[in-house]
C-alpha cells in the first residue's frame, strides 16, 4: 500500500574524494547506508575503511567547553546549513582553538573559585577568635607551650568542669552559638599528648591556623583582601567569556553544525565504506524520486562508478523498507514497526491496522464521554509527552465515543442519549431502552456476540485476501493460490465458518449451509486442495514436486497439519469473542459503579466522587486492557494471514535528531 519504492546507489571514487561524497549524500537526508563490504565477501583486495574519524575529537572538545561555560550550541537549520563553506582543516583548527581559550578561562576561573571556598572558610574559622587580642606569631613561636584552636559542642564544654584541677588542660573560650562554644586550649610540652588525649575525647574539632600571622583580626582582613582578588579574577574570566562569546557566537554556531554533519556522515557513511588501493566503495539506498537530485550532486565529482539499480532487482542485497502514510494512519506505524517492517514489495500493512485497530476498539470500549476523555488524554500524551502510543489513542477514542453513541452510554449513563435517539428516529422496540443498541438488553446480548465473531470472520477473509494479492505481487503463486492462508485456505475458512454458524444459529440463519453443495464446493475440494499445496505450488511456479521423506511421511504429516487447520480456524474466529465479552464487560462494570454510588444518592458529594473515580479508574483499566487484547487479536489472528515482517527499517543518515 505505501511501500517506498527504493533504489541502490553504488558509488566507486577516489579515497581523497570519499569525505565530500559522503557529505553530498547526507546532505539529502534520504541517504540509507548499507556496509559496502557485504557485497565483496569473495574480494580479498576490497576491505574496510578505518580511518580514524577526524571530526569527532574536535566536535566534543568545542561541546565541553561550551557546555562548561554555561552557553548553548544549536545546529543552523539546514538552509543556512547550505550556504556554509569552510574547509576541514580550518574548522578543526578554529574549534580546537575556541575551546582552548575557553577552557583556560575556565580552569582560571575554577582555581579561583576554589581558593575563595578555602579563603571564605579560613575566614568562617578565624572569625570565632576576633578580640581574642592574641598574636599569632608568637604562639606559632612558643617552644614550651602547645595552642589549639578549635570548637566543642555546649555539652562537652560543661564536661570540661571534671578537669579543673588538672594543670595541662587549660581552655581559654570566646565566641559561642547555640550548638558550639570556640576557644583555644594551652599545654606544656610534656603534657600536651595527654591535653590531646581529654580534648580528643571530647569531640574537639580543631582549627589549623599555623599558616597565619599577626593577630585573629589581621588574618581575616588579609583573608578577606585574598578572597576579593580571587573574586576579580573569577569576574573577569567570565567577562572574557562572555566577551568571547559575543563575538565568536555566530562563527562557533556555523563551525559546530558544519562538525556535527561531518561527524555524522563520516561515522554512518565513511565507516560503511570499502577500500581497494587508493579507491572506496559505497552502498547505499534512497527512495526513486531522490535519484536525479544525487546523480546532479555528484555529476560534480570524477568518480569512476555511479550507479542505481531498482529494489525489485537487487532484493538479493535484502533492500531496507521504507513505509510512509499520511494522517492518522500514520499513527499505526508503531504497532507495524513493533512486529517487523515489511519485507522490500511486501504488503504495508498500516492502513489495514489503523482501519481494524480503530473498529475493534472503538467496539470494545463504547462509550461516549470515556471516548472523549480517551482521545483528550492520547492528544496530551502524543504531542506535548512526544508518546507514539498517545497518537494512536486519538482516532481509538473518537471511534469509542462513535460506538458509545450508538450504545447510548455517556459515562456509564444509559439514559442520556436516549431522546436523541428516539428523535433521530435510529431507536428501535428490540433495544428494550429506547436506543439503537441496548447491549444490556436481553434479546441484544447474545446478539452481540453472534456479530462479533462474524465481523471476526469477515477480518480473517479480508486479511487471508490481502495474504492472496501480497504474494501474487511477490511471486508467490503456490502459496498464494494453494496455502492454508492462500485462496483454497480462504475458501475453506469460509466453508467452516458458514457450517459452525449455521450449527450457533440454526432456524434464525436466512439460508442453511449444511446441503452436499456447501459441504462438498466449500470443504471438501480446498481440503484436498489444500493437502497437496506443496505438490500443486511446485507445479504451479514450474519446479518438480519433491516430497521429503517420502510419500508417506507427506501424508501423514500434511494428515496432521489439515487438523491443525481446521482446529486453527475454529480458534481464530472464536478468538473474536473477546470483542463482545468486552462490550458486555463494559456495561457491567459500569453497573456497579452507578450500583454503589446509588447507595450514597442522598449525599450528592459522595455520589459524585463515586461516579468520578469509577469512571476514572474504569477508563485507564479499561483503556489498558482494550489496547492489549485488540494488538493481540491484530498479531495472532490477523498478521499471520497476509505478513511475514522480516524485513529491514529504511534508516537514512540525518544530522539533525528532530527529522530522524
């Protein structure tokens, strides 16, 4: 459906060339590399390319020291991006040169910064011995007495009464807070490990003023005076920052998106590339319509191979798919992206999923308030979370608040929209609540899940149709004429599932299926059909028939296998039941909710916060589950028909992370 047809692009030049091809390929955003070596296992002279990235080392050099300075580098859009010419040796040089200067700045500026920590805390600390009147100097010159300085906490100073009487402990205090009382301690020389010993034990936290002179009040005006030109040099590293900044913005913006481009060509397009003496090789894919946009680009160059070769014709170098959708199918990319992308001509099976995705749950989860908030809730969570899944909410709770329309549920009310219906002239007798679809009603509940497991079967057929038509585009004749997912499967899918309705149904079936015309047209031919495929798909596709192990390990097994089918059908259509268990669910859970809130109906605010956090909790619960069981029905009893999934994503090389 929107399969990308792609085109391989082999591109053969000069090594001293390989830099501007890769960056005329990037440039177009469409540029899928492929490892040009796997094309040249047989070629002992081809081998890797692997120098060294030159662009990388210098791209995070100017990263890191524009980061430290607190500034912010923005790629230029990609029109600017065009006009930009420099050459490779003169950006590196510029880049390295910018983030030198700033880097110095800013090495200057943290070194000062650390000296005022030092200096503001050397401060902090001699502040607590102002108008002590004590010199320094002469105590750091005392030979007979040892001096601490430092702090104790109120209750161990208190402690300090038990050691009056004893001449080596002799605590001189002077400014106190509310926790710590700060002072100096004198000891002789002979008594100071034992003044140590009861000052330790009593949590002494120690000033070192040694590296001071003059008296407490000199030290911290010379500290203050230190911490000040400290602080002029950390205002003019920053000045000069900022004055460098100013001047070089432009220039730093244009260098840094010319780096980054390099370096993201150089590492998804160079380090794909294959050598052989003084020549590369590259590989890579782009969509058709890009092909004479890169042949007018790289007309410019002398290179000695420029090819493009349709998908269709290389699928032996496994093309990469590229799907693309519009609108609200684009959503379902995710669920299709989830399960595997399409092999290269393979069926894009978005559309149907965005189609039977939306149906199932808008089904399952009818309601038409619920839907809303549904829809409301995907829209915040898609486009201001940035979640793929919020994105597909949108359409699933639109198609909720249809179908809760059509049920007449608005919140769990049931009521509410029934003058509408009847107004419209859509009510029926047979909905027992004056509405289209009374899901509750008697006479409507065993319906519901009649039609559920029809619509199932009328999903399967279109799937297995879509199977048919996917592998006829592929050359799959056999398996497309004679498969168990194939027309003759088709047919007799069909044939089982007429008989089992008939059997559920009886007299209220139009028509009877169980006649010999039915049994032998829809069951018995595509069944023998169907045993042979192998034979028959040979035949059909112009091999000759080999039967492995035999011919009777082949009617045994294929024996087998026709059970294995018919139990298979009978699962997958029964598998739908789900659908309208869910739609019954619903309604019922809803009853109990409005079950418990009517026992506070004479308390309008529990009523209320009943009926609000009912809904809340059975819209996520429900929302949760309806999601799960609708992508299960979609892989297990849908995918399988018509989707092999093993192909590979189309990735183009961008620099720009927003477009990827």
């Amino acid at each position: 459906m929107a399969v990308v047809k792609l085109k391989e692009v082999s591109i053969i030049g000069k090594l001293s060339d390989i830099d501007d091809i890769a960056t005329v390929c990037g440039k177009t955003n469409a540029f899928h590399a492929d490892n040009a070596l796997n094309q040249y296992t047989d070629a002992p002279d081809i081998t890797s390319y692997t120098e060294e990235n030159p662009y990388s080392e210098p791209l995070q050099q100017l990263t890191d020291a524009i980061g430290k300075a607190g500034k912010t580098l923005t790629l230029l859009s990609e029109k600017e991006s065009k006009t930009l010419s420099m050459g490779k040796d003169e950006m590196i040089a510029y880049a390295k040169e910018i983030a030198t200067k700033i880097t110095d700045l800013e090495n200057k500026k943290l070194v000062a910064q650390d000296q005022i920590t030092k200096l503001t805390s050397a401060m902090e600390d001699m502040g607590h011995f102002v108008g002590l009147h004590l010199d320094l100097d002469e105590i750091n010159a005392c030979e007979y007495v040892n001096v601490r300085f430092g702090s104790l906490t109120k209750e161990n100073y208190e402690k300090l009464g038990a050691y009056k009487d004893n001449p080596n402990v002799i605590f001189t205090p002077c400014a106190a807070d509310d926790e710590n009382q700060w002072g100096l301690y004198f000891a002789p020389i002979e008594g100071t490990s034992e003044a140590d010993r009861i000052f330790t034990g009593l949590k002494f936290q120690r000033v070192h003023p040694e590296h001071m002179s003059g008296s407490p009040e000199k030290t911290v005006e010379d500290l203050r005076r230190q911490r000040d030109e400290q602080m002029v040099i950390v205002q003019e590293a920053e000045a000069d920052i900022a004055s460098l900044w100013s001047r070089e913005q432009n220039q730093i913006q244009k260098v840094y998106t010319l780096l980054t481009e390099k370096n993201v060509y150089f590492s998804a397009i160079c380090r794909n590339a294959a050598r052989y003496d003084d020549n590369f090789v590259i590989i890579g894919w782009i969509p058709k319509e890009y092909e004479n946009q890169l042949k007018s680009e790289l007309s410019k160059y002398d290179l000695l191979e420029l090819s493009f070769r349709n998908g269709d014709e290389v699928k032996k170098h496994n093309p990469p798919t590229a799907i693309k959708n519009r609108g609200p199918f684009k959503f379902f990319e995710f669920f299709v992206d989830l399960y595997g992308m399409p092999t290269y001509g393979e069926f894009d099976p978005t559309k149907f999923v965005a189609i039977t995705y939306t149906l199932l749950f808008g089904i399952m989860f009818g309601d038409l308030g619920q839907g809303l908030c549904v829809a409301a809730i995907g829209a915040f969570m898609g486009y201001k979370l940035k979640m793929a899944i919020g994105k597909v909410l949108i359409p699933c709770g639109i198609s909720s608040a249809v179908f809760g329309f059509f049920f007449g549920s608005v919140f769990g009310y049931e009521t509410w929209l029934d003058p509408v219906h009847q107004a419209m002239g859509i009510a029926t007798a047979a909905g027992e609540g004056h509405k289209l679809i009374h899901t509750m009603g008697s006479s409507v509940s065993s319906w519901v899940v009649y039609a559920t497991i029809g619509l199932g079967v009328c999903l399967i057929v279109c799937a297995m149709f879509i199977g048919v038509i996917s592998n006829l585009k592929q050359k799959h004749i056999g398996e497309a004429l004679f498969g168990q997912s194939g027309l003759a499967g088709m047919v007799l899918f069909v044939g089982v599932a007429g008989v089992l309705a008939t059997i559920l149904l009886g007299n209220n079936m139009p028509f009877q299926l169980l006649n010999v015309g039915w049994l032998v047209g829809m069951i018995a031919v595509p069944t023998v059909v169907v045993f042979f495929k192998e034979i028959l798909g040979a035949l059909v596709e112009g091999h000759k028939p080999h039967l492995e192990g035999g011919v009777g390990d082949f009617i045994m097994q294929n024996f087998f296998e026709l059970i294995e089918y018919f139990i298979s059908y009978m699962s997958n259509a029964m598998s739908f039941l789900r659908v309208g268990a869910f739609v019954l669910v619903h309604a019922g859970m809803m009853m109990v909710v409005f079950t418990l809130a009517d026992m506070a109906a004479g308390i309008f605010p529990i009523y209320l916060l009943i009926v609000v956090l009912g809904n809340a909790l059975i819209t996520g619960l429900e929302c949760l589950l309806v999601c799960i069981q609708v992508l299960r029905l979609q892989f297990y009893e849908l995918f399988s028909r018509y989707y092999d999934g093993g192909g590979r994503k189309y990735e183009p090389v961008m620099a720009r992370a927003e477009q990827a």
